[in-house]
C-alpha cells in the first residue's frame, strides 16, 4: 500500500523544483537587459557614427540583447573633445572616437595615430598596440591620468590626405601664414611648416572655411570629406600624408561599468571589437573608392599627391616635436617600444609584400593622382 503523505513530499518536492527551474528565468528577465548610453564624437551623418553604431549592433546581437549600447551623435550629451571625461564619470557608459582628441589629457596619446609612427601604417600600429606591449602602456597612461575607462583601440585607417587647400600644395612655404585645422601633435608639425593651427572637431570645420576662419583643413577621408560638406568649399585636396598616416579608432567603456558586466559579455565585446575591426577596413574600403571618384565627377575636386619635399619635411618637424616631449616620460617609454616593433614589422613588410602599382597600371592604365605642378 502506497503512502500518501510519501506521495505529497515527493509531488511537493517537485513542484518546488520545477518552480525553481521556471523561475530563475524569469527572475533574469524581471533584471531586464543591461543598458548602456553611448556618445560618438562624429556628426550623425558622418560614417565614421556609422562605425560606431556597426560595433553596437554587433554587441547588442552577439549578447541576444542581454546588453544594448545606443550611441547618440557627438554633443548629443558632452562636445566632441569632452568624450573621456564624460565616461570617466559615468556621464555616459562608453563612446567612440580616437585617442588624439584626449591630447590635451596627455600629449602621449599622439602616438597612437598622430604622427609618422616610425613608418607603420595603421593596422601595424595596432598589431603593436595588441602583441607589441602597447595595450599595457596605453592602460599605464590612462591610470596616470586618472581616467576611468577600459579602451579598445580598433578599425585601422587608411593615410589621410594632407588636406583641403584653395590651391595645390606645391612646396613647404605654401604653409606660411596659412590658417590651418589639424588635431593633435600634427598641430606642431604643420606649425612648424609655417600654419597657424587650431583645432576643430569635424562638424566645426567646413562651416569655419567657409567663414574664412581657416584657409585649409585636414580630416580624414574621401567618405567622410564628402558628406561633411569639403567639396563646397574647397576644390583641391592634398593627397598621401605622414602627419596621420597609422591613426585608429577608440572603443571605450567606463572602467566600473564595464567591471562589473558578466564574464561571458566582456568576451563578446573583446571578440566583437576585432570583428568590427576587420568590418569597419572592409567597408572603408568599399565606401571610400566610391566617394573618392565621386568626388571627380561629382563634385569637380581635383587631387594631387603631395610633393616628397613636403612630405621629407613632416618628418623633420615631427622629430623635432617629438623631442620637445622629452620630460614626458611615458611619451619616450611608449615612443621607444613602437621603435622596436616598426623596425622589425615595417623591414618585414617592405621586403614581403609586392608593390601594387605595377600591377594596377598594367591593368588599367590610370594614375589615381597627378603631382602639384611646381611653381617656376
């Protein structure tokens, strides 16, 4: 004969077990997802927010929404420049930009991306910054300074042109007296080729051109240019630089906030910042030759390569700044360990890797850009 009060235990047993198992997901659920607010430091319409939203929906569907990152444009909450401090206080949980619009913080930002970088292009900059020693340096910097943030450094850029002129850059004393934009420690290069420099954000440039507070500017690339408005006030672009010739962008949550997510979600955003590395160049890619013809035909810009006897200079006069920086300690330490790396990664690619003219020329015929014909 079976036992009855047996029988309850065990059917209540159950029901406590099965309650259990039904409610430790709806308990996950009643937390609801984690929420992150982001700020940019582009303009909303520039590609380069584009960027930004690409690595956030990776997040946001990698993590099957368990974590949603929103990104707002740039001084949706705080100005472009205000980024780092915004997240150190946990104004805002994360954003994305680059690491020389923080130079004023620490001038050794500028070597990430802000300057010849020893002949590395971008992504070699940041195959330093991953295997190099350059991920330590760069989180040594930050605790110097008191910033509160966890910074992935990702989606190496292609050479940014010399900038946008009212006619084309034939020799270095084209400089003297010009107003010039660049941002960074390109601001003592193109003072020392005879600018008068300030430092713009994006959406502040083409308006300040065409108040004839600048006479050229320089930012980054045929997409963006574009859509930022270059081509209506300006129709010569400079092409090929060393002023920012490896430069990167910047993923970075607030330190505490990032701390304190799963295990699991800090790997998918590790995993999903390469992955939007490798996206964001593919794009460029794609998005920047379309723009650069259409820029041609379009928008009647005409190119030109800068001459080598300013591009000799910019080397010059960085060295030059670059020693001015001699008591920053932290500036010669992560100065000295890209040294290393570039000596060895750039040898190596030179000797490696064919060139592609050749190639190009043989198929098609065309030379992309013309050099400044030189002033008699």
């Amino acid at each position: 004969m079976s036992n009855p009060r047996r029988k309850f235990l065990t059917g209540a047993a159950a029901a406590a077990t099965g309650a259990a198992t039904l409610g430790f997901p709806a308990i996950v659920k009643a937390q609801g997802p984690i929420s992150m607010r982001w700020q940019s430091t582009w303009p909303a319409k520039d590609i380069f927010h584009e960027y930004a939203n690409d690595f956030a929906k990776k997040v946001n569907d990698m993590t099957g929404g368990d974590l949603r990152i929103e990104v707002l444009p740039a001084g949706a909450v705080v100005p472009a420049f205000g980024l780092l401090d915004a997240v150190t206080k946990g104004t805002l949980d994360g954003g994305h930009g680059v690491l020389v619009y923080h130079y004023g913080k620490q001038n050794a930002l500028a070597l990430w991306g802000s300057g010849p970088a020893w002949g590395m292009d971008a992504n070699q900059l940041l195959a330093w910054h991953k295997y190099g020693g350059g991920k330590e340096l760069l989180n040594k910097l930050y605790a110097s300074i008191g910033a509160n943030v966890v910074s992935f450094p990702y989606g190496p850029m292609p050479t940014q042109p010399l900038g946008w002129f009212k006619k084309p850059i034939t020799k270095v004393d084209d400089f003297k007296g010009m107003k010039f934009r660049t941002v960074g420690i390109s601001i003592d290069v193109y003072a020392g080729m005879g600018a008068a420099v300030n430092a713009l954000p994006g959406s502040e440039i083409v308006p300040a051109i065409d108040r004839g507070l600048l006479d050229g500017a320089e930012f980054n690339n045929a997409t963006s240019d574009r859509i930022l408005g270059f081509p209506d006030v300006s129709k010569v672009c400079m092409l090929q630089s060393y002023h920012q010739n490896a430069e990167q962008f910047e993923i970075m949550f607030n330190k505490t906030k990032f701390d304190a997510l799963p295990a699991k979600i800090k790997a998918i955003i590790e995993n999903a910042v390469e992955a939007a590395s490798q996206d964001m160049s593919w794009k460029a890619i794609d998005r920047y030759s379309k723009d650069y013809i259409e820029l041609q035909t379009k928008d009647k810009v005409r190119f030109f390569k800068t001459p080598d006897s300013v591009l000799q200079k910019q080397l010059e006069v960085y060295d030059g700044a670059a020693k001015k920086r001699a008591d920053n300690a932290l500036f010669v330490e992560i100065e000295k360990s890209q040294k290393v790396f570039a000596e060895r990664a750039v040898r190596w690619d030179l000797d490696t890797n064919v060139g592609r003219r050749m190639a190009y020329n043989h198929y098609f015929g065309k030379a992309p850009a013309k050099p400044a014909a030189k002033k008699a």
